[in-house]
C-alpha cells in the first residue's frame, strides 16, 4: 500500500494547514509553518486551496438540523447536561421531570441517499428534527424540509386521521413543484396542526419528471396506496396528535 | 478553542470545509461524505461533550471524521461490495498512490483492519500525516504509531 496522497517530502500537512488557516496554531508553530511556506511552492499553492475551500464552505449555507441557538450548560455534571441535551433535540413536545430514554441520533437523522422530506418543530425558539413515529401536541407549527441528491419533481400531501386528504405543496397547482438538488432545504411554508386528536400521516413524492398532483391527490383520497413509479420515490411520515 | 462558546453551526462553518474533504478522500463519495460531515456535527450539538477539550478543534473533528467513515464503510452494505471488487487489489503494490484505483484498494483494506489501525492508515496514507501529528490526533505514542504502521503490511498480507 503506498501513501494515497504523496506531498513533497517536509511539507505541510492539510492538518497543519487547516489549523492555521483556522487560527489554532500557536505563535511559534504559526512562525514556523509560514517560514516553510515561504520558501515552499508547493505549500504556498496548498495554503491558498485550502484558504480558498475554507472561504467557499464558511461563505454556504449551514443545514437546518444545525440552527439551533447556542445552548449553556451550566451547574449541571456532565451526565445531566448530556440529558438534557437530548431530551431537547428529541422529545419536542413531551415534557415531564423524568426524560424518556432517547435513540441515539445516529440511528434517527436520516443519512439514506434517496430524496426525502424532512420536518422540525419549532418550540421556544429552537428547532428540533421531528421523526415518523413521533408525537406532536396540536397546534404545533412544524417547518419541512427537502433533501435530493438529484434534480427533479416534489409534491407533499397530508392525510389526517379521518382519511381527508390535502395537498400541501404546491397548495395551488395542480403539477409537481420542480425541485434542485440540497440537502435540508426548507420548503416555502409550514405546517400547523389542528386540535383533533389522531394520526395525522404526509406523503412526500418525488419523481424524475413533473407529474400531475390532482391524479395522485385523487388516488390517496381513495385510499389506495402510492406505488413510487418509475423515477419516483414516496417518503412517508406517520405523527400521532396528541391531545393537549 | 473553547469548547461551547460558537455555535456549533459556527464550527460547521469555520471546520466544516476541512471535515467534508477528508469524509471525500475516505469515501469517495460526496453525498455519504456530506452526511457524514452533517452527522458529526449534529452529534456534536445532542453530546457536546464529545469535544473534551483536550487537544484543538481540528485535530477532534479529524479523529471524529474518520471514525465515522470507517463505520460507514464498515456498514451500508460496501464492506461486502468492496470486498468482492477490490479483494485482489488490496495488497501492498510499489506504484506511485494517488490513482483512484488505488485508493478503492486501500478503502477495501480499511474496511477489514482492526479499528485503531485502520484510523491510522487513513490518517497515513490517505491524509500523508507524519507520525507525529497521527499521535496527536489520536492521543498515543509516536512509537506506538510507527509500531502499529509497521504491522499494517503483515495485515494487509493476511487479509488478502
Ligand atoms: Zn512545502
């Protein structure tokens, strides 16, 4: 096995490189590492790359799932805090002086590659990932999101426990909204929840092409399931209302 | 680097460029190395303790990165797909690195070493670190890594 990536002999890692560019080197690393590079063309080329990389990044947009104010800890150990923390992130609209045991995040953000909707309540100003399967008190106010990797066609339709169902977007055109590929972009308007009690289910389509939502909208009506066709993939996410 | 002061969408901001290149190099891939980035940093805001504040940011987020790409690798099914492609390749070679072939072969060679040794060879091989910043990042001996990257060609031998 040969080093993957060969850089000239006594040159700078990306490692060191990245803390400089960062400012985590310390002022004699920092004289050092500008000294070499200095002399080093190569170095100097990879410091400005990576200065470049760094600025595009800082400069994009931060995922949803990350936009949550800056929480404190304080007076609290280290197990407690952590508790804490989770019972934040996973149990939005459930409160209670004992925190119910949280799945570990790994196992619920979801990282598969096909295009899915993703939701997040808002309370008190925080955002918090909401999951099928979960519970939401009614009225909650609830943002989606959309991820795909690939370019193509969504629309979003929700289902309340009496079978009525209603197309939430587009609300008004009776075609799929065209969509670009991102990851946890948030879709042009939020979903609140009435005061019945039930289960309340949305079903997210995604398809290579545009097609009609007013056919599809008819077919769920009707109860009949939505088979993903050809170039399309249906998420679905089941929440329980609960009453308040 | 205080440990709780920016926002962790700040560290995603000021760190995330150089995670999301590393994730890249591991996975070859930008979508699962995206996801890892994200992940690592979600963790991050769920068990903020994970940063204990015991060496800088950036040597954290490296040693974090890479965990979670081997487990990557590890799961979602490539370790067998890997394997089956790549089983013949996976052997030392003298060529010059950096041809992606190349790169597959020493994915498909992570998947099977044991944990500490494979952060270590992404950490050589594939981030060409010295051993002593290896140390750094992952708390041990610069011993303990030339050791350790001494045995990587017996592992390697009897993997194949
Ligand atoms: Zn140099």
């Amino acid at each position: 096995m040969q080093r993957a990536f060969q850089r000239p002999s006594g040159c700078l890692s990306d490692l060191v490189i990245d803390r400089l560019i960062v400012g985590e080197l310390d002022d004699a690393a920092r004289v050092e590492v500008l000294g070499h590079a200095a002399a080093c063309t190569w170095c100097t080329a990879r410091i400005a790359e990576l200065r470049g990389e760094q600025q595009a990044f800082a400069a994009g947009p931060v995922p949803l799932a990350l936009h949550r104010p800056k929480r404190r800890i304080l007076g609290l150990s280290a197990a407690l805090a952590a508790a804490a923390a989770l019972a934040l992130v996973f149990l939005p609209d459930r409160s209670g002086p004992e925190p119910e045991p949280a799945p570990e995040l790994e196992d619920v953000v979801r990282t598969k590659g096909a295009a899915h909707v993703g939701l997040y309540v808002e309370r008190d100003g925080k955002l918090s990932p909401l999951l099928s399967g979960e519970h939401i008190v009614p009225g909650a106010r609830v943002q989606p999101t959309y991820t795909t990797t690939e370019p193509g066609h969504l629309a979003i339709f929700g289902i309340d426990g009496a079978g009525r169902v209603q197309r939430h977007y587009p609300a008004d055109a009776p075609a799929s909204a065209p969509v670009r590929p991102a990851r946890d972009e948030p879709l042009p308007f939020s979903l609140a929840f009435d005061a019945t009690p039930g289960r309340e289910r949305l079903v997210a389509v995604f398809c290579e092409q545009a097609f009609d939502t007013a056919a599809l909208e008819r077919r769920l009506a009707d109860d009949v399931a939505v088979e993903p066709g050809p170039g399309c993939t249906v998420d679905r996410i089941d929440l329980h209302k609960d009453e308040r | 680097m205080p440990a709780l002061t920016p926002t962790v969408a700040e560290l995603y901001r000021t760190y995330g460029a150089s995670a999301l290149r590393r994730a890249r190099s591991i996975l070859g891939d930008e979508a699962r190395a995206q996801d890892v980035v994200q992940d690592t940093f979600v963790s991050l805001l769920a068990r903020p303790e994970q940063f204990a504040g015991r060496s800088a940011f950036s040597t954290w987020l490296y040693s974090a990165v890479t965990h979670r790409c081997l487990n990557t690798l590890r799961d979602q099914g490539n370790r067998a797909r890997l394997l089956d492609r790549h089983a013949d390749a996976a052997a030392p070679s003298g060529g010059h690195g950096g041809a992606p072939e190349e790169l597959a072969a020493v994915r498909a060679l992570l998947v099977r070493l044991p944990a500490e040794l494979a952060q270590i060879a992404v950490h050589y091989y594939i981030d060409g670190m010295t051993h002593h910043e290896i140390a750094e990042v992952l708390g041990c001996s610069r011993r303990r890594i030339g050791t350790l990257l001494e045995s990587l060609p017996g592992h390697a031998q009897e993997i194949r």
